[in-house]
C-alpha cells in the first residue's frame, strides 16, 4: 500500500512538473515572476525572523542587566548584613547574589549566542535582498531579448519570401489600377473638353449661319 501511494505521488509531481515545465515554454517570462514572487515571499520570511532576533536580543539585554543589578545589589547588602552581624539575612543575601549571577552568566551566553545569530541572520538576509535585485536586473534583460526576439520574428516573417512576393504583387495590382483609375480620368476630362469645345463650336455655326440667312433676305 505504501509502495501504491509512493508510485501515485511521483505521478502527480511528474505530471505537475511536466504541466509547469509546459507553462514555461509558452511563457516564460510569467513563470519568472512567479518565482520572483516566491523569493519576494521567501525574503519577506527572513526578514520577519529578523525582527524577531532583534526583539529576542533586546529581551535578553534587558534580562541580564536585571539579573547582574539585582546580583550586584544583593552583593552589597550581604556585606551589609555581614558587618551588622545579621548572619541569616547575610546568608540569604548571599545566596540570591549567587543565583542572580549564575543567571546573569547564563544570560550573558545567550545574549551573546542570539547576537551571533541575528549578525548571521542579517548578513543572509542582505544577501537574499541582492540576490532578488539582481533577479530584478536579469528579468530586465530577459525582458528586453524576448522583446527584440518577438519583433525580430515578425519582421522575419514581413520579409519571408512569400510575403515579399505577397507584398510586392499588392504594390502592383495597387500600381495597376491607379494606372487604370488616371488613365480614366484623363480619358473622361478629354472627352468633356472635346464635347464643351464641339458644342462651343456647333453654336457659332449656327449662329453665323443665322446671320448669314437674314442679310440673303
């Protein structure tokens, strides 16, 4: 049965792998933002942690300064107590100076391991800031050649030899009939100029032959 779950479970992230490996070749620009957001999301983690770290340091400041105070002062009220000749209360001072030290002491390892920690936690913490800075620039740049690589690509395709031959057919057809349309034009302002001239030339005709036939009589 375990074996059964084991082999359904490799089948599911194949098949989740193959679906994001599917993605990333048909866009593989979306896909490097979803990472980018992933480790947006994962810097975010590290810096929480390290807020926390500063929180627990001052915790720890503030606990071993309380504790060697307190052992400092219980210190001095033992010898108090030792020169008033107050044995017991010398006694019980004394020990809740050493209590209070032994604290202090143990304080001051942890304060000192939780510093070391938090140094290292920031350091990995500026390097992960570098490093999704420069995730940044390189999703830029990438940007940038998928840009030219699109446009190259049409332009490839504006320029293959059946476009151009496509292209350069359209620009004769085009030639064509604007030859055809001026020719036309031409033909119709000749033909309306020859006609307005004929016309022109009909009514002096017939006017001077109107003339003519009135001074006959």
């Amino acid at each position: 049965m375990a074996n059964l779950f084991s082999r359904i479970k490799q089948t599911i992230s194949a098949d989740f792998h193959e679906v994001l490996d599917k993605k990333e070749q048909q866009n593989p620009i979306a896909m490097l933002n979803q990472y980018l957001r992933d480790c947006e999301r994962e810097v975010e983690k590290v810096r929480n942690l390290v807020e926390r770290q500063h929180r627990l340091k001052e915790e720890f400041i503030r606990e071993y300064r309380e504790a060697r105070n307190l052992a400092e002062k219980r210190e001095a009220q033992a010898k108090i107590a030792e020169k008033a000749g107050e044995v017991e209360l010398q006694e019980f001072a004394s020990r809740e100076h050493m209590q209070y030290q032994e604290r202090a002491s143990h304080l001051k390892s942890s304060l000192e391991k939780t510093s070391k920690d938090l140094s290292s936690l920031e350091q990995k913490y500026e390097e992960m800031k570098h490093r999704l800075k420069d995730m940044y620039i390189k999703r830029m740049e990438l940007m940038g050649r998928e840009n030219v690589a699109r446009a190259t690509h049409r332009m490839n395709q504006v320029v293959d030899a059946k476009q151009m031959e496509s292209s350069y057919t359209r620009f004769n057809e085009m030639e064509n009939y604007l030859d055809r349309l001026e020719h036309q034009v031409n033909t119709n302002y000749h033909r309306n100029t020859i006609d307005a001239k004929i016309a022109s030339l009909e009514k002096e005709i017939h006017h001077s032959e109107e003339k003519t036939h009135s001074l006959s009589q």
